[in-house]
C-alpha cells in the first residue's frame, strides 16, 4: 500500500468525488478531504448480529463496510453539504451526529452492519457471507426505505442501464394551469436520490476501454465514488490521479464503539487520518457499483447530460 506522503509529484490532476485538487499546492487539502469522509471498517465485540450470531465481521464483512461508507457519503451530502469538512476533536453537528449513529454496530440503528447482514438473508446471503457490489446496493435500497429522517430514495440501475421513467415522477402534459400545478406537486415528490449502478467492466479483468469513463464517474459533481475492489477483498474508491485510483480500505479491525459510554461521540475512528491507499485501475475487479447523489431533480438532469457525454464515444 502505497501513502499520500510518496503522492506523485505531478502536475496532473487529483479528483476526489466531484472536487479537482492539485498534488503539487494542495495536499493539506487532499488529506482533509479525504479525512472528512466515513470510514467504515471492521469491527469486533459488537452485538451478536441476530442474537446468537458473529459479533465482529473481520473476514467477510468489507463490501458491507463499504456500502456503509458509499451511502453515508450520500448522507452527508445531503444533510451538511459536500464540501463539508471534519477535524479531530472539533465540536460536532447534531446532523452529523444523527448520521454516524445510523451505522453504529447496533442491531436497531438503520444502516448497522446487524441490518444489512440481515436484510441480506432475503437476498440469498447467510450472515457472515460475502457480498457483490449488487447484493449490497439492494440491501441498501430496503433499508432506505425506514430512515423516513433522511427521506432518500435510493434506486439500483439493473443491466447496465438507467430508466429515468423510473426515477423521475412522470412527466407533465396537458393545460398549462394543470401542468403548473403538477410541477408544484413534482418538485414535492422529488426525494434525495442516491443512483447506484451495478456494472461488469470486462471479464476477469476491467477492459481497458472502460478506464477512461470510470475516472469521469469521479469527476461529475454528483459523484458518491464506487464500490469494488479486488476479488473478495472490497475498497470504497473515492477518486484517482492518473491512472490510479485513490481508496479508503476497510480492511482494519477496530473495537465496536458503544455512543452511550460517552457525553461527546468518540469519532476518531469513523475518519481514516493516515494518507489514502492507491491502487493501479487495472487491478479493479471488473464488478463494481458506481453511486452518484442528486439531491434535487435539476441535479438529476444535470447528470443525465453528463453520462451521455460519457457515454458518447
């Protein structure tokens, strides 16, 4: 694993889930970037997941970790803002505090690794199972739907392809009084959206061809990054500078936090402070999940227009 300390000293680019930084003037800003996100990773001595279940997930549980991390991306877009930042021991928002519990290690709380291991039973995967990048992206989904808080709306892209009939209310017709009425109506009904999308970049290896479109995933404003890895070993990427790509790894066991020991939320270790890891995009397993957050439907047509440019060629 390579660390932002030997980050190449290139004039090219750095992109971090929408944003543009350069590695020569700003790495400061990259580290705290990169910082402010999640970390979801292992953990251990936690509630039985199911009662008589594990009580840690080291071994199996690093797509689900990363699930958590690509969706509590989408959660802080949405409640405190992208270009929100976090620093060590700075007074917390009661937003973000509301965010992090939803994914503590608690059999209650929304987006626990309790909830998605067992939402995963209807999926087909015995708890302590490994997941696929589309396993996590329907658990996600169920789940969702009882954070009636966050009112996201989260919609799993199945073969390769976006239906927006699907995603957007349907479109207005008739008299102009009716469709004024409508679009007050539409604009109502519009949630949060959190676009996932399951896809297949080659066959035991990610084509060539598809590196150039995956590096723009990362650049459009809408960007949540992507969910992968190598096989059964899952990364949250979150960006890239030339042609690597830049990842949190869930790959570290910490102790299970329990919020209540404590007055102040002991969050430290919900935020990676070392240097992120790099991995050449040709070692990326081909099946991945791409998320993207659109929290109005402006930004929804905003991100159509986009990926056909990236589609185009």
């Amino acid at each position: 694993i390579e660390y932002i300390e030997d980050f190449p000293e290139t004039s090219e680019p750095v992109w971090i889930l929408g944003k543009q930084f350069s590695a020569l003037t700003e790495k400061d800003e990259i580290l705290a970037d990169v910082t402010s996100r999640l970390w979801f990773t292992y953990r251990k001595n936690f509630q039985p997941i199911g009662g008589t279940g594990p009580t840690s997930d080291t071994g199996w549980g690093c797509m689900l970790r990363c699930g958590q991390m690509i969706l509590g991306q989408a959660l802080i877009c949405s409640h405190l803002g992208r270009d929100w930042t976090w620093s060590p021991g700075q007074r917390q928002r009661a937003e973000y505090i509301s965010i992090l519990n939803a994914f503590i290690d608690k059999k209650d709380n929304y987006y626990s690794i309790h909830q998605i291991a067992q939402m995963g039973v209807g999926e087909g995967k015995s708890i302590g199972q490994w997941y696929g990048p589309n396993t996590v992206a329907q658990v996600l989904k169920k789940l969702a739907v009882f954070d009636s808080r966050s009112r996201l709306a989260v919609h799993v892209a199945m073969d390769n392809t976006v239906v927006i009939e699907e995603i957007k209310p349907r479109e207005m017709n008739g008299d102009l009084e009716g469709a004024c009425a409508l679009a007050e109506e539409e604009t109502a009904l519009w949630k949060p959206l959190v676009l996932l999308i399951p896809l297949r970049l080659g066959l035991s290896d990610i084509n060539e061809a598809y590196f150039e479109p995956l590096k723009q995933c990362f650049m459009m404003p809408q960007s949540l990054g992507v969910i992968g890895g190598k096989p059964n070993s899952a990364h949250y990427f979150i960006g890239f500078v030339g042609h690597e790509l830049i990842y949190l790894d869930p790959h570290t066991t910490q102790l299970a936090v329990d919020p209540n020991e404590d007055s102040q939320f002991p969050d430290d270790s919900y935020h990676c402070q070392h240097p992120p890891c790099r991995m050449h995009i040709c070692e990326l397993d081909p099946s991945i999940a791409a998320g993207f957050f659109c929290q109005t439907e402006d930004d929804f047509d905003d991100w159509c227009a986009q990926i056909r440019k990236v589609l185009k060629p």
